[in-house]
C-alpha cells in the first residue's frame, strides 16, 4: 500500500513538474530553439511537405489564435486613451517608435552589403508591437498591469497602420504591399475584434499558459527549423549586436531614464518590457507571408532567429537580475 502510494505521489510530482516547465515561456522558447537547431542543422526539417506556402499558412493562422486568446483577457475598463494620455503617449512613443528605430538602422546599414537579404528580417523585428505577453508579464513582475493592457490595446490598434507603414518605408519596392495588408487585418485586425467577443468567457489560466507556449514552440519550430543560416560568422555577430542593442540597451536606457524623472517601480517595469520584448510571433508572420512568394523569407528569417536568442537571455535577465535588483533597491515599490 505505501509502495503504491509512494509510486502515485512520485506521479503527482512529475506531473506538476512538467505543468511548471509547459507554462515557462522561457523554458519552452528555449526548448523550441534548440529542437529548431537541431532539426535544421541535421537536414531533419520536412521541407518538401511543410513548404513555404503551408508554414505561411499554418504560421498566420496560429498567431491569429494566440493574439485572439491573449488580448481577451483584456478587459474593457480603463482603456479610455483621452482619460489616460501620458499612458497611451509612452505606450506608443516606447512600443512602437523608439523600439523600432535600432533595427531599421541596421537594416540599413546592411541594405546594400551582400547580406541585404538576411538583413530584410530586421524590417519585420521593427514594424512588430510588442508582445500581448506584457500584460502578464507585468503581472507577474510587479509591473503596472493597467497601463499594460490599456497600452497593448492601443498600440496593436495603431499596428494596423504602423506595420504596413515600416514595411513600405524600407521594402515598398520589393514586396507585394496588397499582401502586407491583408497580412496584418488576418493577424491583428480579425483577432482584435475576436478577442472583445471573448473578453468575459473565463479561462484557466495555467491552461491557457500552456497552450500558448505550446503555440511559440511551434512557431519558433516552423520559422528557425526552415531558415537558411548562410554568410560569414560576422553577419550574425551584427545580428546579435543589434539584437542586444534593441533589447538590453533599450531596457536598461530606459530604466535609467525612467528612475531619474522618478517614474514608479511599476510603471518602469512595464515601459521597459514595451521597449524591449518585440512580438515575434508577428515579425515571423509577417515575414513568412510577406515574403513567401518571393521566396526570401527562410533567408530573411536569420535576423528574426537570432533575435529569438537575444530575447530569450533578456527575459531571463530581467526575471532574475534586473528586477530581483530591485526588489533590494525599492522593497517599498514592489
């Protein structure tokens, strides 16, 4: 009797051990970049079944539910952006402009390289919100969720125009904007309007957790595990470069100037995953659908792969560095 209640407890612990690990987005970013790697640099990646087409497909209609499950639960209260001003200006002005001025600049200092090609991805890395995970990212780091959610709202709201908008700037000439269009309604038009029909359906959090890592693992599967790294050892030093420049400097810049005008623990907490953790999920939509018919995008998604790995260190930094910091500096913020 003791054998076999000791065997069951021994089950219940694996199994909350597993939950644990399904519901880290670190964990299972990691899990998917590594199993990508694998696939791709082994020749095990099914190109000849999931062909460009079909990972444009199966990559847009994926994110379409991940955005229609994260954004309704957001709720309808205090997202009036008039009443809310500066909290809309820095979500905007953070969120979509400053963050997006690193990667436009090394695209164009890499256009004209023989590596413009790769370069294009870091077009996609700039036109992208941030992602809809800030909300409960903020939440979970003591952040300012009120001004997370009011913020996401607003800023995917203007991505409908922001991301056609970057993309026509930098690519106009090279890339079927008839199709950006219709890209962005399917990827942020559709579930906007989607996720407000479900705002008050209540959802278990841990397994809404789960499927929603589950779908960035395969996301990152799909775009990682196809993409052609290709090109001198210095063009992803570049990548990696820019990709901390957006994401650590960005923060850190941030949160230094933030703390000196004296704006609160919370709300840095949240400005600062706005400026830094880019939505990734549509910069590879966008990419694979956009560029799919050109047959650029496993090409292009280098620069898109790389600043996976970037992002996936800088959320683990601020989880466990940065905001821990803080916790000794402001205990009384928390």
């Amino acid at each position: 009797m003791f054998i076999i209640k000791f065997k069951n407890e021994i089950a219940l612990y694996g199994h909350m051990e597993a939950i644990t690990l399904l519901k880290s987005s670190a964990f299972m970013m990691t899990l998917a970049l590594i199993v990508a790697l694998i696939t791709n640099f082994s020749g095990l990646f099914p190109g000849n079944v999931l062909t460009s087409g079909v990972r444009s497909d199966v990559t847009v209609i994926t994110l379409a539910v991940m955005l229609t499950v994260s954004l309704s639960r957001i709720p309808y209260e205090n997202l009036n952006p008039v009443k809310h001003g500066r909290s809309v200006l820095r979500s905007v002005i953070l969120g979509l402009v400053i963050s997006s001025l690193i990667p436009l600049a090394g695209y164009y200092l890499l256009k004209d390289t023989e590596f413009g090609t790769q370069a294009m991805g870091l077009v996609f890395i700039a036109a992208t919100p941030f992602a809809a995970s800030v909300g409960p990212l903020s939440y979970i780091l003591h952040g300012d969720m009120e001004h997370a959610m009011r913020g996401t709202i607003i800023v995917y709201i203007l991505a409908l125009l922001w991301i056609p908008f970057i993309v026509w700037i930098a690519l106009g000439e090279t890339v079927d904007m008839t199709n950006v269009f219709i890209t962005v309604i399917e990827l942020i038009a559709v579930p906007l309007l989607l996720s407000r029909l479900l705002v008050k359906v209540n959802m278990n959090r841990d397994i809404m957790a789960v499927f929603l890592n589950c779908c960035i693992f395969l996301l990152v599967w799909l775009s990682v595990g196809s993409t052609k790294f290709s090109g001198d050892l210095w063009v992803f030093a570049a990548f990696l470069m820019i990709a901390a420049l957006r994401s650590f400097g960005l923060g850190c810049a941030v949160e230094s100037a933030e703390k000196k005008i004296g704006i609160s623990r919370r709300q840095r907490v949240t400005d600062i995953l706005m400026v830094s953790y880019k939505n990734k999920g549509i910069a590879i939509a966008t990419c694979m659908a956009v560029l799919a018919p050109t047959g650029l995008a496993p090409v292009a998604m280098v620069a898109i792969a790389t600043s996976i790995v970037v992002e996936i260190m800088w959320v683990a930094f601020m989880d466990s560095v940065l905001f821990k910091k803080w916790d000794k500096e402001e205990p009384e913020a928390s």
